[in-house]
C-alpha cells in the first residue's frame, strides 16, 4: 500500500540566481518554498530536484550529436537543463546524465559534449541574446 506525506521543499527560483547553479552547489541558493505531495510505493526510489518550475512555460527534448561544441551565447530568461543520456559540459563542468544545471538570464555558456547527449531544457522563452 502506497503512503503519503506532504513537504515544504526549500527550493531555488531560477529567476533569482546570479550563476550556473547545480548539485554541487545549489545550498546558498535556496531562495522559495512549495508544498509538495510525495506518493511512496515499495521498490520505487525518487529524489527531488529542488527547483521551483513555476515561471517555466515550455519543455524541451534536446539531443545533441557526439563531438558537437555550441558557441558561447546567453539567452534572455533562465533555462533549466536535465541530463537525461550521455555527458555535456558546460562552462568546463561535466554534467552526466542524472544531473541538472541552472543557467540564469543572460548569463553566457558554451556546450560541448564527446559522446553526444540528450536532455530535457525548461524554459520561460528560448529567445537569445548577444554575448559580445
């Protein structure tokens, strides 16, 4: 029998950082709070992302191909990225998949990746800006 429980997650507003934030060092981020309900079953295990999604409007399904290198750009509101297959790194920091990043508005980042990759990006707009 599945069991319940309600939580008050502390989470980030990815409109609210300043830096490419992640699993390493989203701690001194933690800026909103929501209620969530947490459904348990036996032999199922999930771990919470502790990102506040609610001024995201779209979702994303991205692959990139092996040995693609995406040029320095910035985009004009904050973009959430999960790895869901293969490696990308960005900025130099080497996300595997499991891992989730933060990139703030305006803040400029490159992609590379070896293997390939594919990711789930949510977004407010996907509209970019110049990176000089």
């Amino acid at each position: 029998m599945p069991s319940k429980k309600i939580e008050i997650l502390d989470v980030v507003c990815p409109f609210l950082v300043d830096e490419i934030v992640n699993k390493d060092n989203y701690k001194k981020y933690l800026n909103s709070k929501i209620v969530s309900s947490k459904i348990e079953f036996e032999d199922v295990t999930n771990k919470t992302i502790p990102i506040d999604l609610s001024g995201i409007k779209h979702i994303r399904h991205i692959t990139v191909a092996p040995g693609t290198n995406v040029p320095t750009h910035a985009h004009n509101s904050p973009v959430v990225r999960f790895i869901i297959l293969g490696d990308a790194t960005v900025n130099g920091v080497t996300y595997q998949a499991g891992d989730w990043m933060i990139i703030p508005a305006k803040c400029s980042y490159s992609i590379s990746t070896t293997g390939g990759y594919q990711a789930l990006g949510f977004c407010h707009m996907w509209s970019s800006v110049g990176t000089g």
